[in-house]
C-alpha cells in the first residue's frame, strides 16, 4: 500500500518544465513596387421609375447600350461580365409615422471590364459615360503574378529582421547561436483606385488615369537564440 501511495503521488505531480531559451525576437516589414499589368473598371447603370418593370426595362436598355460601347472602345481582348444587379423599392417615410410607402424602383446593373491594356483606362471610363453608363463604382489596377515581387519582399524583410536582432545582441553583449523559429506575417494585397463620380458624358477632355505601381508588403518575425 505505501508502495502504491508513493507512485501515485509522483503521478500527480506536474513534469518539470523546459527552461526556455533566452532569445531575441525582431519583427522587420519591407515593400516592393511593381508595376501592374491588368486594368479592372466597374462601371455602372443605376435607373429609377415608378414601377419596377419599367426601371429594369430601362436600366437593360441603358446597359445594352453602355455594352456595346465598352466593347468598341476596350477591344475584342477586353473580358466583360455581370458582377451584380439589384432592382429594388424606394420607400418614402412619413414624418408622424406609420407603414412607408412604395414610390417607385431602383435597379443597379454592374460590369466588370478587364483589360491587359492599362492606356485603356481613361478611354473605358469616357466610353461608359458617353453611351449610357452613370456610375463608376471603382477602378483597379492589377498584378496577375506577384510571386517575384513577394519574394524579393520576403527576403528583404528578413535581411533587416536579422539586422535588428544583430544590433540588438551587439547592444547587449550577448552572441547569437542561430534561428530559433521566423514567421511570416501576410501581404498587403493591392489598393484599389476609386472614382467617385462619373464624368460628364458632354465632357470634352477625356479622363486622365495614371497606373503608377503596386505595392507588395511582407511581414517576418525572427526569433535566435543567444548566449552570453
């Protein structure tokens, strides 16, 4: 029985811990601009009536011909698709209350016009307005491949994570064994440009777009190990 007693107190207790490593962790982030390679413009027909058959009737016909447009003016290698369409109520709200009324109907019909032509983007957004479009919901420059871009970011985050944990060890006199653990903390994905307002379909100058370049961030979280 003593003997039982004995074993199972050193059961219950609790294995000893690891004593843990003594370590710096730095944490370093890098950015590399690239130049994108592909244009996406959402363009827009939004149409209100009295009843919903004659917003969505309208609204079709104001894409139809928006579509045809955006197709002379973008090129046969130009992709356009639906991206979304809404044909809803418009309400009026009565100021001592009560149910709100229906007064009339609103549809919103969005394209997407993708193009690797990046000059096209100024010419697709005139040529939405001009033809029947009323809206530009956003404007995005893009990058089909950024594995290069990332990489070089990757690395470069790592070098200066390193360099700050050089410092560090040199700070304090201590020596660095080697890499305990390195992280990586995500990509920044790329910012879109947004219009907010569509331009007049009379307008004579065209739209001046500049691409400019993509940013790709990375993230790296070093952990060495040191001793004294």
């Amino acid at each position: 029985m003593l003997l039982a007693a004995l074993a199972s107190l050193a059961c219950a207790q609790p294995a000893a811990q690891p004593t843990p490593r003594p370590s710096i962790r730095t944490t370093a982030a890098a950015t590399v601009s690239a130049k994108p390679d592909g244009v996406v413009v959402d363009v827009g027909v939004v149409t209100q009536a009295s009843t919903a058959q004659a917003a969505a009737a309208q609204n079709a016909s104001q894409l139809d011909s928006a579509l045809r447009e955006l197709k002379q003016a973008a090129g046969p290698a130009a992709q356009i698709k639906t991206i979304s369409y809404a044909l809803d109520p418009t309400y009026r709200y009565p100021r001592e209350g009560g149910q709100p009324q229906i007064t009339g109907y609103t549809a919103r019909n969005v394209v997407e016009v993708s193009t690797d032509d990046l000059a096209q983007a100024g010419t697709i957004n005139d040529a939405a307005m001009r033809s029947g479009a009323n809206t530009i919901q956003s404007l995005q420059f893009t990058l089909k491949n950024d594995r290069e871009a990332h990489a070089q970011a990757l690395r470069e985050a790592t070098l200066r994570a390193r360099a700050d944990a050089d410092a560090i060890a040199a700070a304090l006199g201590v020596k660095i064994l080697g890499v305990l653990s390195v992280e990586e903390g995500g990509v920044s994905p790329p910012r879109p440009i947004m219009m907010q307002a569509a331009r007049m379909a009379d307008a004579a100058a065209p739209t001046p777009v500049a691409s400019g370049t993509i940013d790709i961030q990375a993230t790296v979280a070093l952990t060495v190990e040191i001793s004294r």
